[in-house]
C-alpha cells in the first residue's frame, strides 16, 4: 500500500514540473480543436503575380465591342443615286458621318473628280451607276445599255463605265432602265457581266416590271432590291416622312433599303435626320450588307 501511495505522489511532483518547465520556456501547447487554414484557402489569399508581359496586354487591348445584336432597332442601308452631275454638292454631302452608299454616274465631266473625293472616306461604300434604257425615249441618257444590243456590246459597255470608276467599287445599281430591266435577255447578259467581274446589283426597282431581282437570285449574284424612294417629291418634309417610312419597315421586318438623290434637300434632311435615327436605334450599314 506504501509503494503504492509512493509511486502516485512521484507521479504527481513529475507533472508538476513538466508544466513548470514549459511554462518557463514559453512553449505554446496545441489548442484543441483549434481551425487551421488548408494549403488551398492560404494559396487563394496570396496575391498572384502577373507576368509583366500580360500587364502589357491589358494595357495594349483594343476596348470591347459595345453594340450588342439586340441593341438594334434595324439596319438601314441608304443609296445617294446620281453623283457627277452636280459636285458643288460633294462638300456637304461629305460632312455626313453616317454610312452611305453612293452610285456614281459614269462618262461625265466630274466623274472622275467625285471618285476622288470619296473614295478614301470610309463611311462611304461607291458604286457604279449604270444608265439603262428606260420605257420613255424622251428620258434617254446620250451613252446607255440598251435592249437591242448584243451581249458583247452590253459586256463592253459594262466594262467601259467600270472602267470611268477607277476599279473602287463593288457593285452596280441602275440609272432608270425600267426598259431595260424589265428585258430578261438583255438583264441575262448585264448580269453575267456583273457576275463574272464578282460584283454585286442592287435594283433601283424603277420599274413594277423589273426582272433584275429574282433573276439575280436564280443565276447567284449577290442582289438586292430597293423599297422606298426617299425624294420622289423634292421638299424636305415629304423626304423626312419618307426617312420614317424606312425607318418604320426596318424595325417591322430587321432591315430596309432607301434611295435618295444627290440633291440639296436630301442632303439637308439626311444631315438631320440620321444621327437622330442612330440614336433611336437604327444602324446604318453598305448596301452591300443587306444582300441575298
């Protein structure tokens, strides 16, 4: 019973000490069920160093697309027809900024001259105007294609107007025609010029008649065809509820297409008008754009 009583009274003066002599050394015990961060929680803390060469990157990074596809009340694509009969006219049409389609008679003293002044605009698509016969001899150009040539005579008369164009553009609408367009031989043959040189036609429509658009589709050139004249009657508010007009069929049916002509009060309006458009949500785009 002595040994036993013994051996718990050195039990406990050997605790004693050990407690004493860590407490002395300052040795901190484990805390039970103390939390602790895992490897993967201190990581995530750390701060991760970009190689200097990203930082260079996001510096250098063109900003991101803002416009979004649902943005867009509509695309509208609008034709200036007629350009290089009146160029005192091309100064105020080329402060518009919006995207325009301009078609560029060929064979007339200022040709030339308009080609130059807007080609290098980037807001600007060019094309060439081609003059057709129309019904009305009394509305005949003095250099046209006409319904009694032949098919190399169409194809050189093609090729000499786009020849007037300085090879800028890429694609043709016609100058009156309803005659012409309305002849499917004689619009067979224009188009397989057309085809052959890859470029696109958009019909003026000038005519109910007119074959160019289904044909065009049938034989796979890139085509369009236009829905509202903008000026038919030269006053700027006939021309501003014809603006609403395209704008209304571009938001009913996601795109339109409009033709106007290179005349002070269209010019006017469109100066306006457009950037009014633009903020209602209507995109300008090339005609070249709205193909089928």
């Amino acid at each position: 019973m002595k040994k036993i009583i013994l051996i718990l009274l050195l039990i406990v003066v050997l605790g004693a000490g050990y407690f004493a002599l860590t407490e002395e050394r300052g040795v901190e015990l484990p805390k039970k069920e103390e939390e602790t961060e895992t490897p993967e929680e201190v990581s995530d803390k750390e701060e991760v160093e970009v190689p200097q060469e990203e930082k260079d990157k996001e510096k250098t990074a063109p900003p991101k697309e803002t416009e979004k596809e649902e943005d867009v009340a509509g695309k509208v694509a609008i034709i200036i027809d007629d350009l290089g009969y009146n160029p005192s006219l091309d100064k105020e049409l080329a402060e518009i900024d919006n995207t325009l389609t301009l078609a560029i008679l060929p064979f007339l003293n200022h040709t030339a001259q308009v080609v130059d002044t807007f080609k290098n605009r980037d807001n600007f698509e060019l094309i060439l105007h081609i003059p057709l016969e129309p019904i009305s001899k009394d509305a005949h150009e003095e250099r046209m294609a006409m319904t009694d040539m032949s098919r190399a005579e169409i194809i050189h008369f093609l090729d000499e107007a786009l020849n007037e164009m300085g090879e800028v553009v890429d694609g043709v609408n016609n100058h009156k025609g309803s005659k012409f367009t309305s002849d499917k031989e004689s619009m067979k043959w224009l188009l397989e010029g057309v085809k052959e040189r890859g470029l696109f036609f958009v019909d003026s429509y000038t005519s109910g008649e007119s074959v160019v658009f289904s044909l065009a589709r049938e034989m796979g050139v890139p085509t369009a065809k236009r829905d509202i004249f903008l000026d038919v009657v030269d006053d700027p508010q006939e021309i501003r509820e014809k603006l609403y007009e395209v704008e209304a069929k571009a938001r009913r049916e996601g795109a339109a297409i409009a033709i106007g002509h290179h005349k002070e009060n269209t010019i006017r309006v469109l100066k306006e008008e457009l950037p009014a458009m633009e903020e209602r949500g209507i995109k300008f785009v090339p005609v070249s754009k709205l193909l089928k």
